[in-house]
C-alpha cells in the first residue's frame, strides 16, 4: 500500500467516528451514535487494513477509556476472558505437534491414500481441511495442509504454483475447507469464542460444546457436501495428478515408525477432546473445570513432559512466546469488546425497532436479513467482526422479540462460517503460496452467493424439524 493511501486511510478511521458522532447524536442518542462509529472506524481498517488485524481490535478499549461509551469493566474483561483462555489452553495442547513431527505424520498417512484422479484429490484435500480445523486452529490447518499441497505439486512437476492448473482447485479446497469445517465446534476459531463468550455473558449461563456439536452436525454434513460440489464444478482441463500418490507414501514412509512423544501428544490431545464432549456429565464433579480450563491444565502438562531424544520439555515459555498467535487473542478479545459495546450501548434496540418496521417476525424473513448482513461483513471484513457484530445483535432482537434466542444464534455462527472472496485469514496463506487471488474471488463471488441461500435454508428448516437446533440439552 502506498503511504498517501495508507496516510487517507489512517485518517479516514477516525474521521469517520466523528462524523457519525456528530450526525447521529441528535437522532439515536450521543452513546448509540458512538458505538455506530467504532463499528465503522473498525470494519474500515478490517476492509482496508493501513494497521494490522490486531491493532484495530484494540480500538475498542481506547475508545472507549476516551468517551465512556460504556462502562470500562465491561470491555476490559473480554481481554482475558475464559474465550482467549481456551485459545490459549488450544495453542498449549498442540504446539507440540509440530515440535514432535505428529502433525505432519497424521497428514501423509491420510494423503498417502490419495489416488491420482484430480476429484479424488479434490476430495481428500477438502475433507483434511474440513475436519482438522474442527478442532485446530484455521490459520495452523491452512498453513500446514497448503505447505504439503505445493510440496507435492511441486514433486509432480507443477514449480511454479501461481501459473498451475493443477494447484487452483486444490488451494482453494483447502482454504474454502478450513473456513467451513471451523464451524462445527467452538474449537474451530476465534469467532466461535467470540459469540460462544457473548452467549454466556448475555444468558448468564454455560455453553456445553456437545449442545453446539450436535445442533451444528446437520448443516455441517450439508454445507460440505454442496461446497464439494461447488468446487467440482469449477473448470479444469486437469483429470489426473500422476505422481502425488506415490509422493506421499514415499514421504510417510522416511518418518519411520511413530515416536514415544508423538504417541504421548497423540494420547494428551485424544484426552482433551474426550473431557471437553463430556462436559455435561463432568461438570457437577468439577463445576468450574469448563472446556477453557481443561485445555489450559492439559497444555500445561507439556511443560513438565520431556522428550526421550534430548530430555529436554515438549515445550518451553521461549517457545511458547514465539509461537502463540498473540494477534489472533487481541483479535478475540477486541472483537468480544466491540460485541459488548454494541450490545449495551442500545444499539440492539435500534435494530430491533427497524425490524419491526420491516416486519420481520422470526420467521424466513427475518432468517434471510440476518444472513445478508452477516455475509456481508464476513465476506468484506471477518468471520471475527462479524461475530462480535452480528451476535449480539440477534439475541437481542430474539429476546425483545419473545422469540427463542438459540436458532437465531446457530444462524448467526452458519452465516460468518463461510468466507470465499477474499484472501483475508486462513485464504491469505493460499494466495501466499502462490494462488491467483482474482480467480479466488471470480470463483468465490458466485459460491458466496450459492452458499448464503444453503445456509437460509438449512436454517429454515432446522428451526421447523431438528430440535437440538432450537433447545439446548446440557446448558451448565
């Protein structure tokens, strides 16, 4: 970016702060026009981008220390709130995988089954980015899933990726995968800590991960198989990828049998998965033990174990301060401040007035406005700033409507799932690696579209025919 253009878009943020300030107090209240203001300032420079991700998710906290939009306790809790807890609890358990060399042992062994036609391969690399990301961190499954891809494209003869034919389906399965597989738990992303955080604070209750698991699964199995398709239907001259195969095996097979530390990561992560699902049935013998504190003791066990090459712990504080994605827990936790600062400064009450007046009831309509919005700033910001923006907003309206809150909830998380245009998060490390950024939004402009309407839809009608959807079953 230029520097005048960075300079005009520096300027532009607070510019535009004021100006809403100065336009909308006399309208919607001082508080309200203040809010409105940050929302904007923040979704420009997300769009933009002059400073980085993290930076601007710390507008909250400076703004609101400068005008007292709402009271400060309640922003500068989210900064260590037991969301970024867990995404730090997650960091711990699996930064080892690395170290070890257990990630990149599970990923051959699946894509040494791999065969050579290019649906398969389509397929498999899809799946591994879909299901990963469940339960790992996006940006981690993308990095790792795509540095293998242009390795084996790389062996077959494909050396320069950003003029392979070959590597465009196979890039963009992967990072379209990672997108939607992180919707089936709160595992999957900052976001999903985002509004599971807001929900809580909102109903003043625990969240249980098997209440999201089981009323996500339907639309999870849907969504992936028409995103499957969608990425089939994208042309290519290109039937076969001779050589990928036998690359894998070949791979696998230099790694030698599995280690004593990639056994015990293997067995700890195996653990922390079991607890977390199991949370309804654990949590009157450790009430407070929630899924953010299991994975932080479990993490932290990787302190104290020690590798049988060198003796040495399966992880350090050294590397645990390089390796932690500081950014992506002041992201989390400016994008729950902004989340809180919307919610109590009245602007839910202004949508909810607007709502009425485009008589929305709940119904199909009300479904279609939530998902346009939310797409829309997923898709031009971040799945992150959408679910701090969009969440609590739909609670509210949900509430103050007498309408059950829990569907509109599950909505909001299907809607800012599935990003597809820009190569903004996870998509970033694709276009990286060498992927046309246009023919990612030529192609992804179109499946946004596509996929909006698969999400009103399930959404529909999992409020009419899937229970779980609508009542939860083990709320703490």
């Amino acid at each position: 970016m230029k520097r005048s253009a960075k300079t005009a878009l520096l300027i532009a943020g607070p510019a535009v702060f004021i100006a809403a300030t100065l336009t909308l107090s006399a309208v919607i209240g001082r508080s309200e026009a203040q809010a409105i203001g940050l929302l904007l300032w923040m979704v420009l420079w997300w769009i933009t981008r002059p400073v980085n991700l993290a930076v601007t998710a710390l507008l909250p906290f400076i703004v609101n220390a400068l005008c007292g939009i709402v009271p400060m306790e309640a922003v500068v809790k989210n900064f260590f709130s037991e969301g970024i807890i867990l995404l730090f609890g997650a960091g711990l358990v699996t930064m080892p995988w690395a170290k070890t060399g257990l990630d990149r042992r599970i990923a051959l062994k699946l894509l040494s089954m791999i065969g050579l036609s290019m649906k398969v391969q389509i397929a498999v690399w899809f799946a591994l980015s879909a299901l990963f990301s469940t339960v790992l961190p996006n940006i981690v499954v993308c990095i790792l899933l795509t540095q293998l891809a242009v390795l084996m494209l790389r062996t077959v003869g494909c050396e320069d990726i950003s003029k392979s034919k070959e590597a465009v389906p196979i890039l963009l399965s992967i990072c379209w995968g990672v997108a939607l597989g992180g919707v089936l738990t709160p595992l999957g992303g900052a976001q999903n800590i985002i509004s599971l955080d807001i929900y809580e604070e909102f109903f003043g209750t625990e969240f249980m991960y098997l209440d999201w698991f089981i009323a996500i699964l339907p639309y999870y199995i849907i969504a992936c198989l028409f995103l499957l398709l969608c990425i089939y239907l994208i042309p290519s001259q290109i039937k076969r990828l001779d050589g990928s195969k036998e690359y894998f095996q070949r791979s696998y097979q230099e790694l030698g049998p599995i280690k004593r530390d990639e056994k015990i990561c293997a067995v700890l992560f195996l653990i922390t998965i079991v607890v977390i699902f199991a949370r309804p049935w654990l949590a009157k013998l450790l009430p407070s033990m929630t899924p953010a504190y299991c994975l932080l003791a479990l993490g932290c066990l990787n302190f104290v174990l020690h590798s049988s090459d060198d003796h040495t712990p399966f992880i350090t504080w050294q590397e645990v301060h390089s390796g932690t994605s500081w950014g992506l827990l002041c992201l989390c936790g400016g994008g729950a401040a902004l989340g809180v600062t919307i919610a109590q400064s009245g602007i839910t009450d202004i949508v909810l007035d607007w709502a009425q007046h485009i008589s929305l009831d709940g119904g199909l309509t009300t479904i279609v406005f939530l998902v346009v919005i939310t797409r829309v700033l997923a898709e031009l910001a971040d799945s992150l700033a959408a679910a701090a923006i969009m969440t609590p907003i739909a609670l509210q309206f949900a509430v103050d409507a007498g309408l059950n809150p829990t569907p509109y909830f599950f909505i909001i998380i299907m809607a800012y799932s599935e990003n597809f245009i820009l190569p903004l998060s996870p998509r970033a490390v694709s276009v990286g690696s060498g992927l046309d950024a246009k023919k990612m939004m030529c192609y992804g402009i179109p499946i946004s579209a596509a996929t909006s309407v698969v999400v009103i839809l399930i959404g529909y009608f999992l409020m009419q025919f899937w229970p779980p959807f609508s009542s939860l079953l083990y709320t703490g």
